[in-house]
C-alpha cells in the first residue's frame, strides 16, 4: 500500500469467491476496498475494464458507484513483484450505507430499486473498453456453459424448474437476442450489491466484478428477481421493480416480451452456477449459495410464466 498509493493502514480480508478483497482502513479512518489476484490475463483485463468503469461512470447522471483510488503515478491499477510472482490490483472508496439485504423490503424501495437499475444502465449506455467483450460465468453469453454444468444440481424438482426455465429461454429470447439492446451492465445487481446510503442520498451500486457486455435488460430482470416473493401475484411482487424501471427507461416491445424468460434464466443460472461452486469449494458453499432460495421461490412462483403483463 506505501508503496503503491503512499499510505497505508490496517487490513481486513473480506469474503470473496475468485479475487482476494480486503477493507483498507487508512489515514484519519478513511475506509477503502482493495481488489488484488494474481497475474494472468483475465485477472489483469478484467481489473482494469472494472478499474476504468469506476473511474469514467461514477456519478453519471445521478448514479452512486465506488470511486477509483489512483495510483502515486495516477494509474488505474498496479503490478507488483512478489518472490514468487505478481499481484495485480486496484483500490476503490467504500461507500457508507447498508446493504438492501439487510434492511426492511416495501413497495417503495422496490420502485426504487428499479428506478436506480435505469439510471445504471443509462450510465453505461456510452462506456466502452477494449475488455468489456469478455465473457463471464453471470453473463448469459455464456449459456452453452451453463448448459453443461446442470448435473451439479441434485434436487430432482430443482433441477426441473432449471430446465423448464432454460427451454423457455432458449425457445423464446435465444432467437431473438438481436433484437434487444446491447451494452455493458453490471449483471448481478442483486441486494447483496446494492447500498442505502441513507438521508435521501439514494442508493448506490458495488461489485463489478461481473460487469461486461450484455443485453440491457439483463439487470432489470436481475434486480427484479430478487423481490419475486409472493405467490399471489403475477411477478410475485417485482411488478414494483420493473415499474420503478419503466419510470425512467421505458421497455421496447422485444423487452416486454424477453423479461419473464430472462428473469427465469437467471434464477437457473445462479441455481446452476451456485451448485457447482459449491461441490468446487464445500467449505465456502454457505457463502456460495446465499443466493440460491431466492432463486429457488421465483422459480416456483414464476413457472410457466411466458411474458410481462401490460
């Protein structure tokens, strides 16, 4: 840290599945997120797309995103020399807010948090970089692998839901994924990854470790996933979310239809993925599939669904 940034302070070793991240607690208490892996191609790009994104996006247009921390010789990113070989890395402020996971769910957070999703994309809409074309395991591009690793899962009505979810996807928006607008999104605005930063400062977004190209509408049927909870209802109570989203950008007629197939391939996808980090890394598995009921329940109350109600 001295050498790199000039300052240094106490360190914190935070959960994380790939990269190590840690909390940085520097001078006067300053609180930041240092992301280090080792070197080697995917590490090296995609630090300095997120790096970068940090560094062009924040505050666009009213959005809340970390911002970079250069380094001494004002670089998005370093690279040292270690005895047995390189770290690559970058710092990021910490915002101060809580995480949506932990705080009371209503009807108008949830408008909000669809709201706040339009105003995202918005701000990538124009990013561009050399390594946003790369392909990530949260990226639908990457289906033919997800694919591949559906018998990690061994709940036999899970792993129906799964592929009911992933024919209907790829029946119904796979043909037609041209239609819909490219760009890069963050790809996992879950609650997990969105901040309050409370006294009407809005809410912010963190981790883009996943971020890249992808359809817009990926992060609208994310973020909305996430609230399909209620049974009696069509969306299971994301139809808050989505309108929160509408109020800002409105949806194109190939969204309106993609949603619903999309939403669904993304709980299969975070119920796949989940179940094969899982068998990879069994003592991490509880943090690994912190995730998975939620996917699990929008599943179930969105089996069959084909497409957004008007």
């Amino acid at each position: 840290m001295r050498e790199v940034y000039g300052s240094c302070g106490y360190v914190e070793i935070l959960a994380s599945e790939l990269e190590t991240t840690a909390r940085v607690l520097g001078p006067e208490n300053v609180p930041s997120i240092l992301k280090i892996a080792q070197v080697n191609e995917a590490a090296s790009a995609g630090f300095c797309f997120v790096a970068d994104l940090l560094d062009t996006c924040g505050d666009a247009l009213g959005v809340k995103l970390p911002r970079l921390v250069p380094t001494n010789d004002n670089q998005s990113t370093f690279t040292i020399q270690l005895q047995h070989g390189h770290l690559t890395g970058y710092l990021q402020t910490e915002l101060s807010g809580v995480l949506l996971d932990r705080q009371p769910d209503h009807q108008r957070r949830r408008r909000a948090v669809g709201a706040a999703v339009a105003r995202l994309g918005m701000a990538l809409a124009n990013f561009d970089h050399p390594s946003a074309n790369r392909v990530v395991l949260w990226n639908m591009r990457a289906w033919s692998v997800h694919k591949d690793l559906v018998g990690y899962i061994h709940d036999q009505d899970d792993a129906r839901l799964v592929v009911d979810a992933m024919t209907a996807f790829e029946t119904s928006v796979l043909p037609r994924m041209d239609c819909l607008k490219w760009q890069v999104a963050h790809n996992d605005p879950n609650p997990f990854n969105i901040i309050d930063l409370g006294n009407a400062h809005g809410l912010a977004f963190i981790d883009f470790g996943d971020a890249g190209l992808s359809v817009r509408l990926q992060d609208l049927a994310t973020a909305a996933l996430h609230y399909v909870s209620d049974f009696q209802r069509y969306l299971g109570g994301a139809e808050e979310v989505v309108d929160g989203y509408r109020s800002v950008a409105p949806l194109r007629s190939a969204e309106i239809e993609a949603l619903v197939p999309l939403m669904r391939a993304r709980a299969a996808m975070l119920i796949i993925i989940n179940s094969w980090r899982a068998a990879l890394f069994p003592a991490h598995a509880t943090y690994i599939e912190k995730n998975s009921w939620r996917a699990r329940r929008a599943l179930n109350i969105l089996d069959s669904k084909l497409e957004l109600r008007s």
